[in-house]
C-alpha cells in the first residue's frame, strides 16, 4: 500500500525529531541569556532606546576610568585592591609601628598605632571613600557593557565563520512547565535577529530581520495536548498578523489563549519575576535571546508546515506525487502547452553543449530531472544557463544548496543584466 504525502512528511518530521531531539530548556543552546541580566543603561540600550530605533539590543564599546587615587595618608593602610570596583576598599584597624630610632632597653621596640588614632587620616580616607563609591558604581556598569561588547565581539566573528548554521534570536512568552521527565523552560515567541557590527563607532547592533516572529512549539513534541489541532492556526495568525511582542496589548491577549490551549489550568503571569515550574503550563513575560544552530530548526519548521498544510487539505504538486509512485506521471494538454516553449527556444547566456541542452527539453516535459556529476564538471556553469533560460520563459526558479558559499559562486555566474533579479532567501544577507 502506497503511503500518502502526509504520511511520507509525518515520517521524516518524526526520524528528525529522533535522531536531533527538541531543545526544551532554552539555557541548554549556545549562547543565552534573560534580557532582563543585560546592563541596561548608559552603553546598552533596548528596544530601540538607542541611537539605533529599529535595535533590539545595541551595545557600545566602554572607557573604564581610573578611580580615584588614594591620599598619602591613608594609602598605605589600605588592605584591598582599590581599583577593583566590585570590592569596598578597607583599611587596617590598627598597625605596630617603629616610635623611634632611640629606645632604651627597657622601651617596647614597637607600639600599636590604631588608623583612628589621626582624625585628618581618618576623615581623608572617608571623603576618599565617597568618591571611590561613585566612580566603582559608574565602573561596575561600564564593565558589564564591555564583557557584554566582548561577546559580541567574540561572537560577530564566529558568526563570520559558521553564519549559515547559526542563528541569533530573541524569545518571548516564556513558557514553564513540569511535566514528567520533560521539563520545558522555552520562548513560545521568537525573532531572528541581524547581528551588526559598526566598526568605526565601536557599537554592536541586533535588529530583527524581515522573517518577523513566529510561534514555536518544537519544544512540545511528545507532550499529549488535546487541543493540539488549535496550535496550526495560531502559527498562522502569529505570521499573518505579524505580531509584535513589544506591545503588550497585542502580546498578552495571545498568551492568554495559548496557555488555555495547552492546559485548561494554564494561565499567563504578567511582569518578570520569579516563578516556580509547575505541573501546569506558565507563561511569563520574560524575555531572552540566545544562539542556537539554525540547520535543524529550519529542516523541522518546513517538515511541520508542510505537515499541517496536507492535513488542512491542501492539493500535493505532482513533483511531490511523482517521488511516491513508480509510474511517471505524464503532464496534462494545458501544462504541455504552457512548456512546451521551455524545450523549443533555447536561451543559454553561457556556452552549452547537447547534453546541458537536452536538460532543458527534458524539463519541458517531465515534472522532475535529476543531473548528477563530480565536482568540476560543470553543473553551477549548467545550472546558470537553465536559471537565465527559464526566467526568459517567464518562469520562477528556486535554487537550494546545502552550504552558502555554492548560491554565491553561482549568483556570479548569472548575466550581469539580470542578477538583480536573484533574492536570498534563507542567506545571511536576506
């Protein structure tokens, strides 16, 4: 018995899902961190309180200040490090000290010297201590903003190098749930965000792309929901709606809802406080942002869209019914007429022989083709010559390729005239 196309998408959705389980603990990922641990303020602004309006986080690079030099009279009493701000500076209680050069053999050699045994030295070091707490209270803040410049720092250039697996986010709508033995603490809400790095003002951007936000609920796989049919239409009206976290008349009102989707005993909690996990599902106003590979993600987002567009009746193009039966299946009189053009005037920018060109025909009448070949032989110079081609029969083409750097090579080979034409969809330039 032949498997439907729902059911060839639920297998693969559900072997991904074994062999690359769902993250359920948004701390377990590669980078993150509550936003609420940030050090708002002067240097780290959010939500577009900075320079920058459309930032959801912008952080400038920090001049820490020297702090205030200690007064003679007291510096050498000083038993900490002064110039560390996260430790109150002390002085010794009380030293032995050397009363003269001349003693007769009946004086003590020493003598103890309390620091309050001077008024002026004590009073130095209590107008010194007032200035010191000011400047360590401005340096603790400067110090955080520069650590946190400093993982951007570090983080900007793994990005550089590992930009195609790796995405950066914000999260929303944080949800708490004790269930047995899958705890979940994970954002219901997420943003994908940009990570720019302004070189010559020293400041570090993250912006949210075009994707907009979206409804995650990876973290619910294996978790029995009765009314888990209702989480395909709140996706959809999440992206349609395009809905803004930040505004809380429009974000709370859908916590609310997806809490009593998920449980008829869960609830949304507002503010940012702490709560314990539960036996029933809590949703928090508690924002985060994280790194965490994007490969996986977007393999099971497409897997369970595609998934719950079958279920909702959706027609299956017949390239995808072509890959579940053994029969070919043969294009209808109105398709072979609106194709037939493809296979008659060929439009190659690029010098082609009779096989690249016998491609061409046979993607005029057939609803797939497969070409293999070895590095080296030519399929990006092919592949180029059909994208131009096809776009001059009025045609949509989408090209995927597992690593990025191969849509690059290939983006320079189409004709100057129409590479304007090419859109990256899901590159780091999108």
């Amino acid at each position: 018995m032949a498997a439907t196309p729902q059911q060839i998408f639920e297998y693969l959705l559900a072997v991904k899902n074994l062999t690359q389980p769902p993250v359920r603990d948004f701390r377990q990922l590669e980078e993150s961190a509550y936003v609420n641990d940030l050090p708002r303020g002067e240097g780290c602004y959010l939500f577009g309180e900075g320079e920058t309006t459309e930032a959801w986080l912008e952080v400038h690079k920090q001049q820490i200040p020297s702090p205030p030099e200690p007064d003679p009279l007291f510096k050498d009493w000083l038993k900490t490090d002064h110039y560390k701000a996260h430790v109150l500076p002390e002085v010794t209680p009380s030293k032995e000290v050397l009363p003269s050069l001349h003693f007769g053999k009946d004086d003590p050699p020493f003598r103890e010297e309390k620091f309050e045994d001077r008024p002026e030295r004590a009073e130095a070091f209590r107008q010194w201590l007032v200035r010191w707490k000011n400047w360590a209270e401005k340096a603790r803040h400067k110090s955080a903003v520069q650590d946190l410049y400093n993982r951007l720092f570090t983080l900007v250039n793994r990005l550089e190098r590992e930009g195609e697996t790796l995405e950066l986010a914000f999260g929303h709508g944080l949800l708490l749930w004790d269930l047995p033995e899958k705890r979940i603490l994970h954002p219901l809400l997420t943003t994908r965000v940009e990570l720019h790095f302004d070189t010559r003002k020293g400041r570090f951007t993250l912006t949210p792309t075009q994707r907009g936000t979206v409804l995650e609920t990876e973290m619910l796989t294996g978790v029995k929901l009765p009314q888990e049919a209702h989480l395909p239409r709140l996706r959809k009206w999440v992206e349609d709606t395009r809905l803004n976290p930040l505004d809380r008349e429009e974000a709370i009102p859908f916590y609310k809802e997806i809490a009593q989707t998920l449980h008829p005993e869960g609830e949304f909690i507002a503010g940012g406080g702490r709560v314990k996990f539960r036996k029933t599902p809590v949703i928090l106003e508690k924002p985060v942002w994280f790194l965490r590979k994007r490969a996986t993600q977007l393999w099971k987002d497409e897997l369970r869209t595609a998934v719950e567009a079958l279920g909702q009746g959706m027609k299956v193009p017949k390239t995808i019914q072509s890959l579940l039966q053994m029969e070919p299946i043969q294009p209808e009189k109105q398709e072979r007429t609106a194709w037939s053009g493809v296979g008659e005037d060929l439009y190659f920018p690029l010098p082609a022989n009779e096989e690249q060109k016998d491609i061409a025909r046979r993607l005029s009448k057939n609803f797939g083709v497969t070409v293999q070949g070895p590095p080296g032989t030519g399929k990006s110079h092919t592949i180029a010559n059909l994208i131009s081609h096809l776009l001059a029969h009025g045609k949509k083409v989408l090209v995927t390729s597992h690593k990025e750097p191969a849509l690059r090579v290939l983006a320079g080979k189409i004709p100057e005239e129409i590479r304007s034409l090419c859109v990256s969809v899901l590159g780091r330039d999108s």
